[in-house]
C-alpha cells in the first residue's frame, strides 16, 4: 500500500510540475488552462475544478501581448522583432551585353567561380557566357547573414565588409528594398539588414 501511495504522489508531483511549466511558458494563457482543468488534476489535487484566472484585457488602444498560440507579437516583442529574410531564389531578366558573372556579383556581391557556377547549374546553362536578352534567370541564395546595424554604418561600408568593394551595394538593396537611398548615409542602430551568401 506505501508503494502505491508513493507512485500516487510522484504522479501527481510530475502532473503539478508539467503544469507549472506550460503555464510558465505560454504565459498562463490557453494551454495552461486546459492542463489546469484537466480530470486528472483535479482528482489529484481534490475538490471541484481548479481555476486559472483569465488574462486581463488590454488596455485601451494597447495590443494584445501575444494571441492565443503564446507566441509573442511584433508590438510585444519589445525592440523591432527580426523581418522574415527575402527569397531563397532571386529573379532578372537578362538584357543585352549581361554577363553571368555580372548578375552575380550584382545579387550575390561576388562574381566568384563557385557563385557562377551555382546559378548556371540551377538555370541549366550550357553556355553561361551566352545568355539571350530577354530570358529570366534564377539566381539561387544559400543563405543570408542577418546583420545588425550599429548606427554607425553606411550601405557603403556594409559592402566593402561582406563583399571586399564598396560598389556592391546594388546586391544588399535587392533583398533590403527599404533601405535609404543614399549609399553613404548611416543606417540606424538596430535595422536589421540581409546579406545574401
């Protein structure tokens, strides 16, 4: 009989403790009450239905804090919450005289061999150094940098870092189109800016 009665209040330790943890984690919010109200803790603990207390409604003209799902919203998550990063695959139109170590270098900021060759293969190019004006090619990103901005640096200055030459600054306002217009103004600290690789 002790064994039970030690198995009983382990269960209802580990019952009580897996609650306290969803209510932690999703604020008290759906998740927690459903655990809470469960049959299987309320038997542990007795008597009626254990209560959580409803969230307080928002201020007025104040956001929600997150929705019901527990996941913060971008008026909650304090400083600016990180933007999606742009597409995995950029497209252009070629026009007469393009090359395709241009376009690179022009969407990836490097006209490296490797570079070339990853977007001739994902065009099926049998010939890169013959592209027809007209044609839309599909210059595949593997993956992008996300890069903080200290307040101190120009578009200029995050091409010369990522990409060895100021002049690249084309490949950083393709995927960032809401950059400023001047290359040499300072970005404000905290902007989040895509560096595709």
């Amino acid at each position: 009989m002790r064994r039970k009665t030690i198995g009983l209040l382990l269960l209802a330790l580990v019952v009580v403790a897996g609650v306290l943890f969803v209510e932690q984690n999703t604020g008290g919010r759906a998740a927690g009450r459903e655990a809470a109200d469960s049959p299987v803790l309320r038997l542990i603990v007795g008597g009626g239905p254990a209560r959580v207390p409803e969230p307080a409604p928002p201020a007025p003209g104040a956001e929600a804090a997150a929705p019901s799902g527990g996941t913060p919203t971008a008026a909650s998550a304090g400083p600016a919450a990180a933007p999606e990063p742009p597409a995995r695959e950029l497209r252009y139109q070629v026009r007469a005289g393009d090359t395709l170590g241009a376009i690179t270098r022009d969407h990836l900021g490097s006209a490296a061999k490797d570079l070339v060759e990853r977007v001739a293969r994902r065009n099926s190019l049998s010939d890169p150094d013959n592209l027809k004006p007209g044609c839309q090619i599909i210059i595949p990103v593997e993956r992008y940098e996300e890069h903080l901005t200290s307040g101190r640096e120009s578009l200029r200055d995050l091409s010369q870092r990522f990409y060895g030459a100021p002049n690249r600054v084309a490949a950083l306002r393709r995927v960032n189109p809401d950059l400023p217009d001047r290359d040499d103004s300072a970005l404000e600290a905290g902007r989040v800016v895509w560096i595709p690789r």
